[in-house]
C-alpha cells in the first residue's frame, strides 16, 4: 500500500499543486470582476423581484446609457442581516442597498460608519431641492427633533435616499355596489346597513393570512385605528416599546379592531377572514350578490383586483381615505410604507447613482410603470388611483410608518399573532394583551 | 463561475489535500522503527476525520452551549436566564407540549400503522401494489406534503364552493365547514396527521423487510402448536420484530422532537401550534442567540438517551453477527 501512494506521490502532488494554483488564479479573477469598487460599476441589492425589478431596470437604463456606469442588481429579501453579518465581519458589503428597518439597528450602523450621509452623496445643492421636492413626512422628523430612525434621519442627517411610497389603510370599494358618499367618521361607517348597496351581506372584507407573515392585514387596520385615535405621540411610542399592550389607548384600538372583524360585520365571519390570503381578500367586493361593500388594505392592492377579477381601476373599483376616528387633531396621521437606499461604500459610482434616483426624471419611470407612488411630490400619475394616493400622501402631515414592521421581531410576530387569536376569540383579548405585555417586557431587551 | 469554481475545489482540492497528507505522512511513518509505526500509524490515519468531527461537531456543540449562558450580544454572563425563559415562558412552554403531543401521538400512530400495514399486506397478493401507494408520501418532501394539505385543509366562507377537499367532502353530508389549522381543537391534531402521512410508509417498508427476514418455519410451528393467528401476531411476529421496532420508534421519536417544516409552513406556529424546533428557529431569527441556544441544549439533552438506546441496539446487533 504505501508503495504505491509513494510511486504514486510526487506525480500526484505535482498534479495537484498545479490544480490548486489554477483554481486559486481563476477564483480570484473571477471575484474581482464582481466587485463595484471601480468607478464605472456599482452593486446594488434589493428585495424587488419580477415587474417591480423589471421596473428598477428601467429606472436604471438611461443613468447606464448617460454614465456609462454598470448597474449589478442582486435580488436579495434577506439584506439585512447578510449586511449585518457583512458589518459585523468587516467583508464587502453592496455599494448601495437598502437601510435597515430596525431603529437599533439604524442607530448603530450611522456610528459604526457603516451608511454613508445621503448629503454627502447628493451635495448640498442637489440635497436641497431632494429635501424640497420630497414627501416632507419622509424626510423631516417632528418638529424640533434631530432624530427620527423609522425615516433614517440620526443627528440631523439622512441615511436613507426615499424613492418609491405606498399609503395603507384605504377602504376599496366596487363603484357599481357602493353608490353612497364616502362615510366621515368611523361610526358613519359602521353604521352603514350592507344590504341596501346591492344585497350585499356584510360592510367589510378581510383576509389575514399571509403564510408565515399572517396576521399582517390585521396589523396595518388597527394601525390605522391607534394613530388616528390616540394619536402619533402615543402610537410612535408604542412601536418603540414605551406603551404598553395593556395601556387604555392600545385597548381600545383593540376594541375597535373588533368591530371590523366581528361575526356580523365581516364577509363570511371570523374564519374566513383568518383563512384568506389577503390577495383574494377583496375579491367578493365584486360577486352578486357583493359578499361586503369595503376592503381596508394599501395602493398595491389594485394590481391583485385587476388580475384576479379583470376589473379596471377609477372605473369600477375606487377608494376613500381613512375616516377619522373622532379626533380631528390626528386626522393627519397617515399609515404609509416607502421604499428606500442607502450607501455602504462611498463611490464616485454610488454617489452618482444615488444622485440620479433622486430626480425627477428617474422617478417619473416608477410611476409611470404604475404601481407605485414615487417620493417626489410633483410626478404625473396616469393611474386615477395613484393621482389620488398621491393627493393623500401629500396632504399627510405625518406619514407613519407600520407598527410591526419597526418592532423587534418577537414583538412584531407576537403582535401579528394576536390580532389573529382575537379575532378567532375576542373573549381572549385580555389574556392576549397581558401576554404581549410579557411578551414586550422581554423582546426589548438584549438578553 | 465563482460556483463551479468552488465545486472544482471542493471536490478535487480537498481530496488532494487529504492524499497528500497521508502520501506524505506514510513516507514520515515509514522511515520510524517498526514497533513506533505500529503505534502511530492508526492515530495518523484516524486524525483527519477526528479533525472534521471535531470542527463541524464538538466546537460547535461546545459553543451552542457556552451560547445559552450567554446574553444575545454574547457580551455576558447571565447564568441560567434563558433557560429559565424556555421554562417558564407561555410561548415556549405551549411549544413544549406541542412537541409532547408530537411525541407521542406522531411516534406511536405511524410505526403502530406501519406495523398493522406490514402485517397485513404481508398476507395479501396485491402486496406490491398496495405497499407503493402507502409509501409514496415519503419521497414527497415535507414543504410540498404540507403545501397539498394546507389545500385539502382550505376553508372558504360558510355558504360558498369549498376549494379545500375535507371541507368539501363534509359539505356533502351537509356540516359546515371547518377550519382546521385554525380551530384549536383540530389544528394541532392536522399537522400531526400530515407528518403520520408522511413517515407510516417508511415505517412500513422496514418493518415489512425484517417481517420477510422472519423465516416461515417459525410460523409454521406456531400453526402446528395451534397458535391462532392473533396470537402468532403477538406472541412470535411482535418479539421478533422487536428489535426493528425500536430502531423505526426511537427514529420516530428524534423526527417528532425536530418537526420543523410542516408547522413553519402550514401555520408558521400561529393558532398555539408552535414546537420546540420552530421555537429555536424564530429565536435565532429574533437575534436572540441565547435563547435559541438554550432551546438547543434542551433539545439535544432530550434526544440524547435515544440515541444511546439505538447505538446499543446497533452494538448488539454487530455482536450477534
């Protein structure tokens, strides 16, 4: 045996160095192509995948016709951490890709130095006209305040470039169902009698379940309870862990909830709406009989109504905004979603990109591939439904951002968990707040 | 390219390596006196594979460990903290007795159904046949089973066409629908049912193999002494297939304490349907890196007699050959 591997050795080492040393030269060239360390290319991640990626493409081909810079897009819905771990480990991270949702998290990438001043990347000329142009609930905290992470502003400066937007809690309606004027108030609402607009059997539609993220749909309806109930302040707070579940404001919001999803209020009752995606929530809005007159849900919805059911925007279907809770003082409160870039590597191909984003010119391609909203205030829509949510987004005075989503994980999946056992059992609601409660004294913390 | 590149090192790289290392290692072995060969020689060529098992299992098991006395930024010592939330958390101890009713319910149905299915089939001409449809849920991979349930277990509202198939077949003796996953009457239970439908036809076929090792003479014997077949299904087949029987349970009872996919997938654990591993999951995803690691322990301290038992077994079994 071993003489054999010793005839056998100095050839075969021979052999192998060499295929080591060929493989060690190919690896490295083959990486090196990847990098956007140049200035004439630039790697960029994103969670967008089919049309909204076909979208960003667009977007993105006459900044590479004009600059000549090369746009290396990567899909990726797990950025986050791989950029955390990225950070944590001092290897490459993208040039450009989306900041982190987490306020912590935020917090601590501005001083590790990780993101990269949007005033920097934009100088101050072209930052002024960003600041003036954009949304100003995306890029301006509360009065007086330096800080506001859910937006990406730490001491005054931005980390996040604002490009696209969407506003949640709008009510869907079928315009051949649901003749009567937009009720005002919340109570207008419930009292609407369904059966009067075309037999319809019940006021509201819902659908919960979202895979692994069910219960979501139900997260973004009592949002939009809680910020126009009791308020910004209350509701910020409350995100951040400072109010808790039990608290008479976050109660109520419960209660209110409630309302939406009971036996008699909801399409089907409380299972149905637990077991429908809410994809094909609407679609009995435009059965017949109608099997409810409204679906609370966000702009994107559109898109699910016409493929599922070939039904038209502003034609047949159309929506009404939030109606008020009672308070006009937070009428103003509204529920919205933004899409956003950072820049991890300040270069000159970077900055250049995250310039030309924040122009009209690129923007107006997103809106127009329909939608979305952009950030900047001025775009033509030709969608009738986005010239409206534009309308609401610009009269917002805070844009606030969804609960879950800011919270910590645990939180977040404890918090959508709940609305769904709830609304399964509201005899639980008491038990359930007080486990949140538990639930939120441990997630806040680090241990 | 990078890809193939790495496959490329992966698998001519690291052989190489390894040849060279033993090439290199004999030609060093060889030049000591004989009785000192003797001595190292089983050591050297042992090492490598210690080396791995080491690295990609003792180190990791070790820090899993450290881990769970650790708070989740590993920065400090916090005793028995997570494992005092494992056990006294109502997410964790909910998830606890799911994998208790996993446990037993998931390991006692599928190999006592694999057993009665071998049994029974073993008496039957249309054996084969009867065996495939049985074990063609088991190549099936968890995340497609789970996805072909979560549709036959659909629910849609009261009144309307029902898309899911239970639903529909009830309909027809006129019951309302119900929603299984849901309900949490039923939804523990359909989840255990979808990993029974999954697994019975591995139980069954290794069992039915070591029922065809049973040599016919026993039985005949049996017959002659007036055994009725009852009581030869008892008292001969049973303690004969004893030893096959606990290797499929204590498997059984390891992949009931690890259920992961169909919970993750069918409800993400909502509805109080949690178990210990999707627990461990959602910990780690939720940074707490502690708490997950404690999980860990506890899980591994739970399958560890399990495995000591098979490895007996299998210890017994190379004795009597």
């Amino acid at each position: 045996m071993a003489e054999v591997f010793a005839r056998l050795s100095s050839r075969a080492i021979a052999l192998g160095l060499g295929t080591l040393l060929l493989v060690a030269a190919c690896s490295t060239g083959g990486t090196t192509g990847n990098q956007g360390a140049s200035s004439t290319d630039v790697t960029v991640w994103t969670a967008w995948g089919g049309d909204e990626l076909k979208a960003f493409r667009d977007v993105l081909k006459p900044f590479t016709d004009k600059t000549g810079i090369k746009v290396h897009i990567t899909t990726n819905r797990d950025s986050t951490n791989q950029i955390a771990n990225g950070i944590a480990a001092g290897t490459d991270l993208p040039d450009v890709a989306p900041g982190p949702t987490d306020p912590t998290q935020v917090k601590s990438w501005v001083s590790k130095g990780a993101l990269k001043p949007i005033e920097t990347a934009l100088g101050s000329d072209q930052f002024k006209s960003y600041i003036d142009n954009t949304y100003p609930a995306l890029t301006t905290p509360p009065s007086g305040q330096s800080d506001n992470p859910y937006i990406g502003v730490i001491n005054g400066k931005h980390y996040f470039l604002m490009v696209k937007t969407q506003v949640k809690g709008l009510f869907w309606y079928n315009k051949k169902v649901f003749t009567g004027t937009a009720p005002k108030t919340f109570d207008e609402l419930l009292a609407l009698n369904p059966s009067q607009y075309g037999g319809a059997k019940n006021i509201f539609c819902a659908g919960f379940e979202s895979g692994a993220a069910s219960g979501w749909p139900a997260s973004d309806q009592i949002d939009n309870i809680i910020m126009r109930q009791s308020g910004d302040q209350i509701y910020t707070n409350w995100i951040q862990g400072k109010v808790k579940f039990t608290d008479p404001a976050i109660k109520l919001g419960y209660q209110t909830f409630l309302k939406e999803v009971s036996g008699s209020t909801v399409f089907g009752g409380s299972n149905t709406a637990l077991s429908t995606n809410f994809a094909k929530a609407g679609d009995p809005l435009f059965n017949s009989p109608p099997g409810c007159l409204f679906l609370e849900q966000a702009t994107f919805i559109a898109n699910f109504f016409h493929q599922n059911k070939g039904v038209t925007a502003g034609t047949d279907f159309d929506f009404f905004a939030h109606p008020s809770m009672g308070k006009t003082e937070f009428d103003g409160n509204v529920n919205g979603f933004y899409d956003q870039f950072s820049m991890y590597n300040d270069t000159p191909a970077a900055r250049q990109l995250l310039q030309y984003l924040a122009t009209k010119d690129a923007q107006q391609i997103w809106a127009n591939a329909g939608g979305t909203l952009g950030a900047i205030k001025t775009l033509t829509y030709n969608d009738p439904i986005y010239k409206r949510a534009a309308e609401i987004a610009n009269g917002a005075k805070n844009l606030l951002v969804t609960a879950g989503d800011f919270m910590p994980s645990d939180m977040q999946k404890a918090f959508w968990q709940s609305l769904l056992n709830v609304t399964r059992d509201p005899g639980s609601l008491d038990s359930q707040l007080k486990h949140l409660d538990q639930v939120q004294a441990a997630a806040y913390t680090t241990s | 390219m990078d890809q193939i590149i790495t496959a490329a090192v992966a698998v001519v790289a690291v052989p190489l390596v390894l040849l060279g290392y033993i090439v290199l290692g004999e030609r060093v072995i060889e030049a000591l006196p004989d009785r000192l060969q003797v001595a190292i020689r089983p050591y050297f060529w042992a090492l490598p594979a210690i080396g791995f098992a080491t690295i990609f299992m003792i180190y990791p098991l070790v820090r899993t460990v450290i881990i769970s006395f650790r708070n989740s930024e590993d920065s400090d010592w916090i005793g028995f903290a997570n494992y005092k939330y494992f056990f006294t958390f109502p997410d964790t101890l909910t998830s606890l007795r799911n994998s208790l009713l996993w446990l037993i319910f998931y390991t006692s149905i599928s190999v006592i159904l694999g057993l009665v299915i071998a049994i029974l089939l073993d008496r039957v001409r249309y054996e084969s046949l009867a065996k495939i449809a049985i074990f063609l849920p088991v190549p099936i991979s968890a995340v497609a089973a789970s996805i072909i349930w979560k549709f036959m277990f659909d629910y849609q509202a009261p009144g309307t066409p029902q898309t899911g198939t239970l639903n529909a077949l009830i309909g027809t003796i006129g019951h309302e629908p119900v929603a299984w996953l849901i309900n949490s009457t039923t939804n523990n239970a359909a989840l255990i049912f979808v990993g029974i439908w999954t697994v019975t036809g591995f139980c069954m076929v290794i069992i039915s193999a070591s029922l065809k090792a049973i040599s016919t003479e026993v039985l005949e014997a049996a017959r002659m002494d007036g055994a009725n077949e009852f009581q030869i299904v008892r008292l001969v087949v049973t303690p004969l297939l004893w030893p096959t029987i606990t290797v499929v349970g204590t498997t059984m009872i390891i992949n009931a304490l690890k259920t992961f996919d169909i919970v993750y997938v069918m409800t993400n654990g909502a509805y109080d349907t949690d178990v210990i591993a999707t627990q461990m999951f959602s910990q780690l995803q939720h940074s707490h890196y502690g708490r997950a690691a404690a999980v860990g322990v506890v899980l591994f301290i739970a399958i560890v007699p399990l495995l000591v038992v098979n490895i007996r077994r299998f210890q017994q079994q190379e004795e009597q050959r």
